[in-house]
C-alpha cells in the first residue's frame, strides 16, 4: 500500500453540504455548456460526408463514466480520451494534441509504425 | 502568503506580470527552456535563448524582488531532428556554471516519437554526468498517459538518477499515482482548459496529501494564468485547509526539492 493510501486526508475538510454550497452553480453552469454544445454540434451541417467526429465521439462516450456510480471519475475520464498503445511512435505528425485518441492510423493497420 | 512559482515562461511575459506576481507573494521562479511557440532556426537561437535565461531575466525578476532560477535543454517539440537537437545539446555545458541554473529541463516527450525519445535518453545521461536535477515535462492531452509511462521507464533505463533527484511536472489524476509510486516528485500545472484547475489540484492534494507534490503555473504565451499558484492556496483556504499545508504545497516542498541543486535561494 502506498504511504498516501491511509485514507488521513481522502475526505475534504468541509462537508458535502459545504461541498455542493461551493461548487454547484459553477458546475451547474458547465452542465448546461455541455448540453448547448450537444446541441449546437446536433444542429449543425455535416462536413462532406463525414457522420461522425472521433473527439465528439469520444466525449459523448466518456458522459456514461459519469453516471457510473462509481469513484475515481476523473481519472477513468482522462484515461477514456488516452492514446491506449504502448511504443513510440515512427515520427510526430504535428506538435499539438486533439484531446482524444483517433485510433491507429492507416499505416499501422497495415503493419506499419505510427 | 509567500510563495514560489516553480515552473513559468517569464521570457513570454511582462515586466507588469512580475510585479503583479511580487505582490502575491511571489519570492522565487524557476523557468524551464521550452518551445517559444516557433522552431528556431538555428542551435545559435537556443545560445541566445540561454543567455537570456542566465543573465537578463535574473535581472528583470530582481527588480521585484524574485529570485530567478533557470533549466536548460532543447524541448521535445524541436527535438524530432535528431542532428539539430544535439548540436544544441552540446551548447548546454557550457552555461552548467550560471549561477541560477538548476539542472535541466523542461524535457521529456512531446507526441512520443523514436526521436523524441533517443534526445530525452541524452539529456537524463547529460543530468546523470554532470550529477544535476531533472525537470520532466509530459506530453499533452491523450498523449500524457502513454508519454509519462514512457518517460518513466526512460529514467529507469538510465540507470544512475535518483528518483529523489527529479520531478516529473503536468500531472493529472490518470498519471500522478505512477509517478509518485516511483518515489518521484510531481508538478500540477494550474491552467484554466488543459492540464489542472486549482479545483482539480486541491482534489489531488487530498488524496496524495501533498507529498513530493507542488502547483505551477507554467505561466507562458499560451492561455495560462501567472497567478495560478496563490489562487490555488485561495482554494485550498477556502476549503478549510491548513496554512501548514498550503505552505508546505506552495512553499516547503518546492524549496525541499529544488534545494537539492545547491544553488536555489529564496
């Protein structure tokens, strides 16, 4: 067991009501973002003949980990949108990040590296 | 409360932002050598970049009473040519004996390629050889979790750096525990869409409680806040934590680790 896994300081100071008194209408906030922008990508035309946005996709999955009922949701999101594989890649493409893993790119699934 | 801001791009900010960090409570920075948003052209733009790191911003954090400290390297971001990146390897001995240099950072990987790799493995043997600190910077968004393993095991692999001896900076929820479970340290960066919100960071702090953790601000061009660490100790505050522990997050620890150099002072 790690020194960190005594369970001293999991809890917050403050209680839960204290913790909702906080935080909720900043979150209530995001909530209703997060529901404008299922909307707005709804709403809007798709490009070419493109049906779907890995990242859209991505996010919209990662939703369920939240009503999962159980811990450590934060973490389990961010490994959600987490490249899976384990080896370097043969060279970077670009410098930035999207956000979300867009699966194995065509050369890999044809045996080559990414 | 005093504090210490131990990772932000001062080089992409303004003399105003020093002042207005000074009057935080800002003591001491530590900036690591990062990617300016272009490539250089040239290993020639990276000598200048390091006098700059070594003499003029020391200078400009003096007039507000910070005391700057420096890390020098090449970047992941421009280190996927691998002939490019050694010959600015090479120039990095030679400011080893600065004054405000800590070690060497900001290293690591960017989009964890082979290349990426094969510069991080001769910056940790430089760290190794000239027995210095290591800052480690982790790749962005869906690439941290696959890029931090790789980093990790990069640092084994090296064979001589004491775990003690390096903090591996930009962690999150999915990537802190691997960290810390190595007996490294590790940075959360405090950034208002990417990386950790204060809000997020207190919730780690928490969990891990606060040991060989710090907060930074990575304070740089991009959309990034210098006063990200005391609104941290804001939220720490705010949620009934101790003036011991918001210290120990924001000022002890980062003195405790960096204090390791010889050559940090506050």
């Amino acid at each position: 067991m790690s020194p960190y896994d005594c369970g001293l300081m999991a809890t917050p100071p403050i209680d839960r009501t204290a913790v909702v008194d906080r935080y909720f209408m900043e979150h209530r906030a995001k909530l209703i973002d997060l529901a404008a922008y299922l909307d707005r990508v709804e709403r809007a035309t798709p490009r070419g003949s493109a049906s779907h946005d890995f990242r859209h996709d991505a996010l919209v999955q990662a939703i369920a980990i939240l009503l999962d009922g159980k811990p450590q949701r934060a973490r389990r999101v961010l490994e959600h949108f987490s490249d899976p594989t384990s080896e370097p890649i043969a060279k970077a493409p670009m410098k930035g990040a999207t956000g979300a893993y867009p699966g194995p790119p065509k050369d890999a699934a044809k045996g080559g590296a990414r | 409360m005093t504090y210490i801001d131990p990772h932000i791009h001062m080089v992409s900010r303004t003399t105003d932002d020093y002042e207005r960090m000074r009057l935080a409570g800002c003591v001491a920075i530590t900036e690591p050598a990062f990617w300016a948003g272009y490539d250089r052209s040239s290993a020639q733009g990276f000598y200048d970049y390091f006098k700059l790191l070594t003499e003029f911003e020391p200078r400009r954090a003096a007039q507000y009473g910070i005391r700057h400290h420096t890390w020098l390297c090449i970047n992941p971001k421009e280190a996927e040519d691998p002939v490019f990146a050694r010959e600015v390897l090479a120039l990095i001995p030679s400011f080893l004996d600065r004054e405000n240099v800590l070690g060497i950072g900001e290293i690591g990987l960017n989009k964890n390629s082979r290349n990426e790799l094969t510069i991080l493995e001769e910056h940790l043997q430089l760290a190794a050889t000239h027995n210095l600190l290591v800052l480690v910077h982790t790749p962005h968004l869906e690439d941290k979790l696959k890029g931090t393993r790789l980093i990790l095991d990069a640092i084994k692999n090296q064979g001589s750096l004491d775990p003690g001896r390096v903090l591996i900076d930009h962690v999150e929820e999915h990537t802190v525990r691997h960290v810390l479970d190595r007996g490294y340290w590790a940075g959360m960066t405090l950034y208002p869409d990417t990386k950790c919100t204060p809000q997020r960071a207190a919730d780690i702090i928490e969990e891990f409680h606060g040991e060989r953790l710090w907060i930074n601000s990575a304070g740089d061009w991009g959309h990034s806040d210098p006063l990200a660490v005391p609104k941290c100790q804001i939220e720490l505050r705010g949620r009934g934590h101790t003036e011991d522990l918001i210290r120990k997050i924001s000022f002890d620890n980062p003195v405790k680790f960096l204090g390791q150099s010889g050559r940090f002072r506050v």
